[in-house]
C-alpha cells in the first residue's frame, strides 16, 4: 500500500546459531520505539504472527546449506523490497562452511548414528551465491549498534555508515596499544572487517577475524610478519569467515606450503 | 458416536518464540494421542566432526557458535572439559567466580529473554512481547532492562553478549579491574527488584491442571545453586561424576529429527532444565530466591510444567542476587588464567545452561589436537521428555478446539524453553487428527 502507512520488516533464519537475531532483540533501549516505526511482519523467533508479504527491508540470518533452503532464499528474494544479510553466516557461509573443505559424508558419520536420516548440501554458502543482496553487514555475531544504524539508513533513504576499514583503525581510535607490536602476539587485525569496536586487543588478545576481510586486505604481507606456521595460519583463516573470499585463498596458499 | 472414531490432526510447521527451527506433529484416533513428534529440522551444522584436527584452545570460541543465545554455556563446558583432560582444576578462586559471575548475566539475560519475550505472551493471549507491549509497556520494558542487565555483565567480563571474546581454556584473557565491576550494581540491583515483582505476578497467571513426572536430571554443587559445575544426580537416584555421562546416558539418532535423542539406560527419558534444577537444589539458593518463592506459593518439586515460568523467574531472583554477592567479594587476580599444558587424555565438563545440563568431552592428543568431540545440548537431552509431556497434555485437554489445542500444544514445548539451534543437534509440532 502507497499510503503513509509503517514500512514493514521481515526477519528470517537459514542455517545459523540465532545469535544475530537475538541482536534485534538485545536493541533492550530501542526495540519497542523501532516497532513504532516499523511493522515487525515476520519474525518467527519473536511472534507467532505473521504477515504475508511483500515486506519493505528483509533481514536475512545463516547460510544456505540444503536444497529446500536455496530454494526458500528465492522466496525471500521475491517477497522483499530491500535485503540486508547480517553476521558472517548469511555474508561469508559461516563456520559450518568449513565443511566446503572436507568430506561431508564423513562429517555426518562422526555426528550421526543413521547419516541416511541427514540431507544437506555439500557446502555451505553465502545468501549472496543464491539471489543478489543489497547490503551486507559482517561480524559474527553483528554489532547492534551497526544493525540499528542500517535500518535507520533504510528509513530514512541513504546509505548506512558501515566503514570497510581495518580492526587497526579501531583500534588506534579506542587507544589500545597494539597487542602485535608490544607483545608479539599474532593478530589478524590488520586484514579484519571493522566494525566489532577492537574488543579482542583490548582484552589483550589478537583479533580473531570474525567480522572477516576488510576491503582489500594483504594476507601475505601479515602472514610473513605472523612468525606463525603454515598449519596455524590455515587454522586461524578458517573459522567464522573461511568462506570469504580473501580468507579462503589465504588458508588455501598455506595448506599448499 | 463418530468423535470417537475420528482422526485429529494437530500441527504446526514453523514453531514461534522458540529459538532455531522446528515443528510438531499430534495425531489423535477419537480420544487416544497416536503418535507425538517434536520435529527439529534446523539444518545440521556438524560441530563435532569439523573440531577434530583442531587445537584445544580453540573450542571456547568454536563452540561458542553453537548457540547464540547461551554461548557462556557452551565456553564454559568446553574450558572445563579441557582443564579436566590436562589435570588442572579451577574449582575455587577469584577466575572461578569471574566464570560464574559471567555465567550468571547469561541466566539473567537467556531467561529474561525467556519469561517476557517468548513464554509470557502465551498467558496474556498477545502474539510477542511488542503486541503485549501495546498494552503493558511499562511490564515489557522493565523485563527489557531486566536483560540489558545480564547482557552488560557478559559485555563488561567477556568483551560482548553475543558470542564473549575473553573465555579461554585456564581462565580470561584480561580479568576487570574491581571498579569496572562495581559500576553493574545500580543496574543489577534494579534487575533484582523487578526478578521479585517477576515472581509475585507470574505466580498468579493462570495455569493449566497439568502434573508430569519425569525423572529430574541436575547437577548438584555442595557450595550452592548448580550453575558452572557439580556431580550429575536425579530424583530416581541417580548421581555420577560428568565423566560417568557415557555409563548411563545414550543418544539415538531418530528420523524425524536432525537432533539426537537422549535417554538414560534402561529408563529411559528425564528433564533437565530450570524444573529439575529447582527439584533437586532449591535448598542451595540463596535466601531471597528461597523467601521470593516461598511467598509466591512455590514448593519443590513443581511438576507443572506450564509453572516453569515461575521457576525461571526464581532463578532469576538467585542469578541476579548472586551476581551481587560475587562483585562485592571480588578482588582482582594477578593472573588471568593458570598455564594449561596439553597432554594425551580425554575430558569431560558439565554446566548448566539457561535451559538444561550441556555436557562436553573431548579427546586430545599430546600437542593439544582435538582427536574426538561430542557435546550434548539440553535439548535433545528434553526432547524425549518434551514429547511426552505433549502427549499429556493432549490427552488432559481433547476438548478444545483445534485452534486452542494447537495453541496449548505449543505453550507445551516453549514451557521447555527449547534450543533448537543447540540441538541440531528439536521439534516440528504438527497436531495429526486426520
């Protein structure tokens, strides 16, 4: 409807842990003041009603990792007018995109008894591979504060403020000191994605990479600095992003090594 | 008389205000439940076969993802797990009160979330929190800030609430200084007033004629209410060391469910959960939680199910009144962790999530490579357990319309407070009467 009725908002789930849209809900100070604003439409873990679509802004949580879901994710795509993925999941595959490296069946093995009852696809893959995405917001899990700043930049027509950046300027700007250079320890805060707030060096640990690679990371150039071996480095690529792309040619150069 | 002859089909495909995907399934020939089915089809994500050929120190944070909604839970089984395959033991001392003081703004956060937002919409007739706000604004927002509470606590000691960044296997990172710790108070005082008033007016919802008896599964601690540790024990007698777990429970792998099924040998299935923790250790609470609920007309054992939202709200008055007593005791260590040296065993860790007992254990090579990892969520540990209180509660209500049945059925599962996320290791609720 044209009229200056509320925009509408869908929030759906593939396969994920729910952390990131618990986040909706962690907004404690200002998620009945967004229902104000927005018609909260469909969101199965919050409400038991629905409203059909079409829905304004979609957010999308997990990753597509059976057929009946990239099917459901053209739904989706058709049912929204804007569709925002949120956490490393939805953007990146998540971790269980680990198994795109490894032997499925054998995976279903270790966790199942009968792996007959157990259909799944082969890899877990980013909502991008399957339909186009209009915006995409890393972290594993998201920062609240970065999901509310995407839907106030919906409502209000512009581009939300969602910096590409690497950890290190977040941390230069929190004035922590810099874990790799005062302690050695190994950090992937150079090639990580903004956004997290530098939590990790200020609790005097290196960045983990779970908001994933910033625009236009040198792995290489870390990785020589690293003094790490090829095996860790592998490992330290593949957790919550090891889908993504910078990531994944990263651990793939040093599992050849 | 046809109504006797007649097949009745109660379901839902997507169940609400449950955490993950699942569904039910009841079918009724006349006045007799046929078949109960908790359905999770929340897709696999095969934890425990991608932690092989990782490293020990890796699974607090791996783990974490299991479950965004209790990854203290999970962090804090898993270090302990860990600790117990290289014989060390934080069992008392200020990291060992840092992990519970953490572990409590999960509860106060998980089961504010629990109570207001997804359990209490059923008793007041709203379809969420925000409809129910529309009405009770003043009510919603104070369970809201209630869980901002417990979500600053995870913030201040693990870096977020969402997945912390500061659990490691030995201990933190970076332990708080005691002044980051003492500005919580205000804040978790309030929380403490409004888990009193949440007890006082939840006692007085009104509650379905429903007795279950399932055999209560908890841990219990000597030194108080079991949250981070403890000797696994029901009220059937059992009472093992979390490394016996395997002696006694089994998993099964069903059909219709991409969750294992637990159940104890040669009985079968048991509780666990908020029920069975206030059956078997109301005695160790702290003595507001035990006045608040003495007040509110709350005896041990509660075998109504439905009365869980009671049970929560009690052990949000403990959580939030313990995270008190544990900041104002509190004196900074010198070091964050204590030196964990991998070595060739295996071990085992049991904690008590929001929602039920998780069990982890691990085989580790000498360097510390993760050889063999199994982990059992509270929910497919309820899930047997889940479906027979359906089936009783079916059977107590056949009078209602299919609508209210329906309605009822799901109120049945969402009293457990089901994870289905973790468990997928949960439950499509159809209602079959043909």
């Amino acid at each position: 409807m044209d009229a200056p009725g509320k925009r509408t908002l869908a929030v759906w789930k593939f396969a994920s842990c729910d952390g990131c849209q618990l986040s909706v809900l962690d907004l404690e100070d200002e998620l009945l003041s967004l229902a104000d604003h927005l018609e909260i439409a469909y969101f199965i873990e919050a409400s038991s009603a629905t409203v059909e679509g079409p829905y304004d802004v979609s957010l999308v949580e997990g990753s597509i990792t059976t057929l009946h879901d990239a099917e459901r994710i053209r739904a989706v795509r058709e049912s929204s007018g804007t569709l925002i993925t949120i956490g490393a999941c939805a953007t990146a595959g998540g971790i269980q995109a680990l198994r795109n490296f490894a032997d499925v069946e054998e995976f279903s093995r270790v966790v199942y008894a009968s792996p007959d009852y157990i259909s799944t696809l082969t890899t877990s893959t980013p909502i991008s591979a399957h339909v186009n995405v209009d915006f995409e917001l890393n972290g594993c899990p998201i920062n609240k504060r970065q999901l509310l700043e995407v839907i106030s930049a919906h409502l209000n027509h512009r581009r939300p403020r969602v910096r590409a950046h690497s950890v290190c300027v977040e941390c230069k700007r929190r004035g922590t000191v810099c874990v790799m250079v005062a302690q050695g320890t190994a950090c992937l805060g150079p090639v990580t994605h903004a956004g997290c707030g530098a939590i990790c060096p200020a609790y005097d640990r290196g960045c983990y990479g779970c908001y994933g690679p910033k625009e236009t990371p040198n792995t290489a150039s870390l990785d020589a600095w690293s003094g790490l071996e090829d095996q860790d480095l592998v490992r330290k690529y593949r957790t919550f992003n090891a889908g993504a792309e910078a990531f994944k040619r990263a651990s793939e150069a040093h599992e050849r090594n | 008389m046809s109504e006797t002859s007649r097949t009745r089909t109660i379901r839902t495909d997507y169940l609400a205000r449950v955490e993950g995907e699942g569904a039910m399934f009841v079918k009724l020939d006349g006045r007799e439940v046929s078949e109960v089915k908790l359905r999770l089809y929340e897709p696999p994500r095969f934890f425990e076969a991608f932690l092989r050929g990782r490293s020990f120190a890796e699974v607090p944070d791996i783990t974490a993802r299991i479950c965004g909604i209790c990854p203290v839970a999970y962090q804090i089984s898993s270090a302990r797990a860990m600790e117990d395959a290289c014989g060390v033991r934080i069992d008392d001392g200020p990291i060992r009160d840092l992990r519970r003081l953490l572990y409590c703004g999960e509860w106060i956060e998980s089961h504010s979330l629990h109570v207001y937002m997804l359990h209490a919409p059923d008793f007041l007739g709203y379809s969420s929190a925000i409809e129910m706000a529309r009405d009770h604004r003043e009510i919603v927002e104070q369970g809201l800030q209630m869980k901002k509470a417990g979500n600053a606590l995870m913030t201040v000691i693990g870096g977020r609430e969402v997945h912390p960044i500061n659990v490691r296997v030995g201990g933190f990172y970076r332990v708080p200084a005691p002044a980051e710790l003492r500005v919580l108070v205000d804040a978790l005082e309030r929380a403490r007033e409004t888990a009193v008033a949440t007890v006082r007016w939840t006692s007085m919802l009104e509650f379905p004629d429903v007795e279950i008896e399932p055999e209560h599964v908890a841990l219990v601690d000597p030194d108080g209410y079991p949250i981070d540790r403890g000797r696994i024990v029901s009220d059937h007698g059992l009472d093992i060391e979390p490394a016996e777990f395997d002696e006694h429970i089994v998993e099964e792998h069903v059909e219709h469910s991409t969750a294992l099924h637990a159940r104890l040998r040669r009985r079968g299935s048991y509780l666990t959960g908020p029920l069975a923790r206030y059956s078997l250790a109301s005695a160790a609470m702290r003595a507001l939680a035990r006045e608040t609920a003495r007040e509110a007309g709350l005896s041990a054992p509660c075998r109504n199910p439905f009365q869980s939202i009671v049970v929560r709200a009690v052990e949000l008055v403990q959580a939030t009144d313990e995270a008190l007593a544990l900041i104002d005791a509190y004196e900074q260590p010198d070091a964050a962790a204590v030196e964990v040296e991998p070595r060739r065993a295996v071990g085992h860790g049991a904690t008590e999530a929001p929602r039920g007992m998780l069990y982890h254990r691990y085989e580790i090579d000498e360097d510390g490579t993760i050889l063999d990892a199994r982990i059992v969520p509270p929910t497919s540990q309820n899930q047997r357990a889940i479906e027979e209180d359906l089936r009783a509660v079916v059977q107590s209500s056949l009078d209602l319309s299919d609508e209210e049945l329906t309605l009822r059925c799901e109120q049945a599962i969402r009293n457990h407070d089901p994870c289905i996320s973790c468990s997928t290791h949960f439950l499509d609720l159809t209602v079959d009467r043909g």
